[in-house]
C-alpha cells in the first residue's frame, strides 16, 4: 500500500511540472488511499507499540498525534483528565458496598476459603498449590511476576503486596474479576480440583 501512495504521489509531482492541476477528483482519491493507509497500516503500527508501553499504567489518559508534512509527526498528552483508578483492594468502606460479591474456593480436603478480603482468598490458594508452582505460570504485575522477593519503590504499590513467607510477596493489585480469572487457571494448570465460585458478600 505505501508503494501505490509513493507512486500516486510521483504522479501527482509529475502533473504539477507539466502545469497540470489536479482534478477535485483526483484529490479524493488520493485522500481516500492515504485513510486506507492510516487505517490499516499506521494506526495498528502505533498501537500495538504504544500499548507495549502503558500496559503496565493505571490511569486513564489521552493522546493527541498530529502530522504535519514539514514539521514532523508530534505526540502529546491531551488535557490531564485523570480517571483515578483503585490500585489496592484494601478498599473502603463505599468499594466494599459496591461489590457484590466475594469468592469461595472449596478444597479437595473440604476446607473452604471465603474472606471478604478477596486477597486473602487468593493467598490461600497459592500457599495451598505451593508458591514456586505458582510463580512458574508466569503471572506478572506492573513488570514483575506476581510471586517475587522484590518490593516496589512506591509504598503505594507496597501496600498490595502480601507476604506469603519469609522474604515472599504476592501481588494482590487487581480487581476481583482478575483475582477469580488468576484462581480459575491456577487451579486448571496445576490440576488442583478446586471448586471456585462466586458468592454474594
């Protein structure tokens, strides 16, 4: 596609040595190749790199990209309109009463783990399938795996982090939703025959 555009442009440069315009249609079609272009070459390009990048990011924000022919493609961050989001799940007391429910895992040896602290629930089951098994599904967490010795510099980000022994952290930054997708294939990968469901706080 971008050989076309170059060979569009060359026709369109020649046009304009002969002293020949270009016709209002000639414009559009022009315009509508350089949209397919961005469409389906550019924009997917820049995506996929710059989600590489903020993956990892809590905030929601905007980007505004501008080319301009001359002055070069620019990059900025648009207004700050933040969207705070909850980065712990030691939640307050309005959190805690818009969740509508908790987990409850049920272990082979009938023992029930059912906290209204979800992360507690997640803890169990990763002391009850051995940390070393769980680390080496590769869970990972703002960059690090989810099971690691190293604490974050933030004090924010340590807040979520648990011990599960001596020198051990487990990350427990994520919503529930995650919590319970984390268990199911903790439990499916590790064949622990687990019984996980959803209750009602």
């Amino acid at each position: 596609m971008q050989k076309i555009l170059s060979k569009a442009y060359q026709a369109m440069a020649l046009l304009q040595e002969i002293g020949m315009d270009l016709s209002n249609e000639q414009k559009r079609s022009i315009a509508k190749m350089e949209q397919a272009y961005l469409e389906k070459v550019v924009i997917p390009s820049v995506l996929e790199e710059t989600e590489s990048l903020v993956a990892e990011m809590l905030n929601k924000f905007q980007l505004e990209v501008s080319y301009k022919r001359g002055t070069g493609l620019s990059i900025e961050l648009a207004e700050r309109k933040y969207v705070e989001q909850k980065l712990f799940h030691m939640e307050d007391t309005k959190e805690r009463r818009k969740r509508k429910y908790i987990l409850k895992v049920t272990f082979p040896d009938g023992r029930v783990s059912c906290h209204r602290q979800v992360w507690e629930t997640l803890m169990d089951v990763v002391r009850y399938a051995g940390k070393d098994k769980v680390r080496a599904l590769g869970f990972t967490m703002f960059g690090k795996n989810m099971i690691s010795k190293q604490r974050y510099e933030d004090e924010r980000y340590q807040a979520g982090q648990k011990e599960i022994e001596q020198g051990w952290y487990l990350c427990t930054v994520s919503s529930t939703d995650k919590k319970y997708e984390q268990i199911l294939t903790i439990n499916r990968s590790l064949q622990l025959g687990l019984n996980v469901e959803k209750v009602k706080k």
